[in-house]
C-alpha cells in the first residue's frame, strides 16, 4: 500500500503559535503537527473550510495558508509555500528541546 508522502513528513507535536483571520487580531492556538506542506491546528476560534489564514511559527514571520478540513476546534491547513527544510528542521529541533526540558 502506498503511502501520500506528506505522511511521511507529518511529524506530532505541540507548539504555541499565534493565528489570525482576515480582518481580525491575532490569537493563541497550538499546532498539533507539522509537515512542510502543512500543519494541524488547535484552538478556541473555530476555522472555516477554505478560508485563508496566518500562522507565525516562534522565531519566525507570519506565513499564509489555507484552511483544508475541519472538525470542532480543529483545522487542517496547507501552507501558500511549503516551509523551507531548514526551518521545518529547527522548529523541529526546538520542540524536541523544549519536551526534553519539561518535568
């Protein structure tokens, strides 16, 4: 059976980012995990199928995407353009850091 390879680089995770609609202020959410393509997101607001939103990943600038599915307060995203490997890498690294810090 073959496998989508964007399961292959779908990594769980939890990290605090920020996230914003259209018009609206930024808000708390977590992501869930991360691919280069995308990501899972977790949070109070609910999200709409399609809709076009920021995600500002710790350290970095905010990056668009698009909402794919949704459920509760849960939304699939794809990024506009797929996270460069280096970044993917350390935002990879730092949560690995940061689980290994927690008691």
């Amino acid at each position: 059976m073959d496998i989508p390879e964007r399961l292959n680089d779908r990594h769980n995770l939890l990290i605090s980012v920020k996230l914003r609609r259209s018009g609206e202020n930024w808000f708390n959410a977590r992501l869930a995990n991360l691919s280069p393509t995308g990501f899972r997101v977790q949070s109070f607001a609910k999200l709409e199928m399609d809709s076009i939103i920021w995600v500002m990943l710790p350290g970095f600038d905010a990056r668009r995407a698009k909402v794919i599915w949704t459920r509760d307060h849960e939304g699939g995203c794809q990024f506009e353009r797929p996270l460069h490997p280096a970044i993917f890498d350390h935002i990879l690294r730092m949560n690995r850091i940061r689980a290994r810090q927690q008691p």
